[in-house]
C-alpha cells in the first residue's frame, strides 16, 4: 500500500521513525515532507497528504505535527479525507476497521517513537470492515458521513 506522509517542524523529530515503520509493515511511503527542522505551516502538509489521498495516489496517509490537532482539523476539510489523531493502537486500527479512517494524525510532543511506531503498525494493519459480512450497520453509519460531507442531513 501506498502511504502519504507530512510532517511540520514539530513532527519532523519522529520522520525517520515514521518511514521506517511503514516500510517494516511492508509498505511504500510517498514523503511529502518537511525535509527540514525549519518552522513550517502544517496545513500546508494537511493539503499536501490530502490531494496524494484524493487522487489516489495513496490509499492512506499520516500526519504528524506537535499536538496532532491542526493537521487533523486542516484535513478533514477536504472531502474524501477522514483523518483522526490516534495516540493509542485501539483507535488507531479500530477508527481503519469501524469508520473507515484513511488518515492518521499524530502528535509528535505527545508522543514518542515507540508509541508512533505501534499505531503506525495498528493503523496500516486494519481494513475497513463495513463491506464484510455483517458490516452493515458500519456502512450505513459511514453512508452518513459521507452525506454530511455533501452538506445532506442525516436526521
């Protein structure tokens, strides 16, 4: 699988870690950046993980900037992208497995290498379950998403 990742200067620290784990998983990283510890905006790097995941260039993708918040509010403002900041392996696989989550958003003054290379492993190890046997109510649940996205009430 192909997985888009961006870093700000507050997530650069954990880059190298984050390369490593998805090629340890057996995938191939797309490295949008920063290639430096210089301050950078991190909606430039939302935007940048957002359009590799829209156009299918990635079919995941991870961000990593200091609290793992603005990345993850930049993102899911784009459609198509269903970002979440996981600092547990639960989340991280169960947010893949449940909801369809196709971004994942770490904080890396939160936390540190170990921990970022376990939900790295637990996010690039789940599927989407909802169009498996009995996933019907996780679809339909992820339908509604999908149509509040469109601006459609879901009531």
């Amino acid at each position: 699988m192909k997985v888009a990742i961006g870093f700000d200067h507050a997530g650069f620290p954990l880059r190298n870690v984050i390369l490593e784990a998805i090629r340890a998983e057996g995938h191939e990283p797309i490295d949008l950046g920063t290639f430096t510890p210089e301050s950078v905006d991190f909606p430039d790097y939302s935007e940048k993980v957002g359009r590799a995941l829209q156009n299918g260039e990635a079919e995941r993708g991870i961000l990593v900037c200091g609290s793992g918040v603005g990345a993850c509010i930049a993102a899911n403002k784009m459609k198509g992208v269903y970002a979440s900041i996981c600092h547990d392996t639960y989340s991280a696989a169960q947010g893949v497995l449940h909801d369809d989550m196709n971004l994942l958003c770490l904080g890396g003054r939160v936390i540190g290498p170990e921990v970022a290379s376990s939900l790295v492993k637990a996010f690039l190890g789940a599927h989407y379950i909802g169009n498996d046997p009995g996933g019907e109510r996780l679809a339909r649940r992820v339908e509604k998403i999908k149509r509040m996205e469109k601006g459609e009430s879901v009531l």
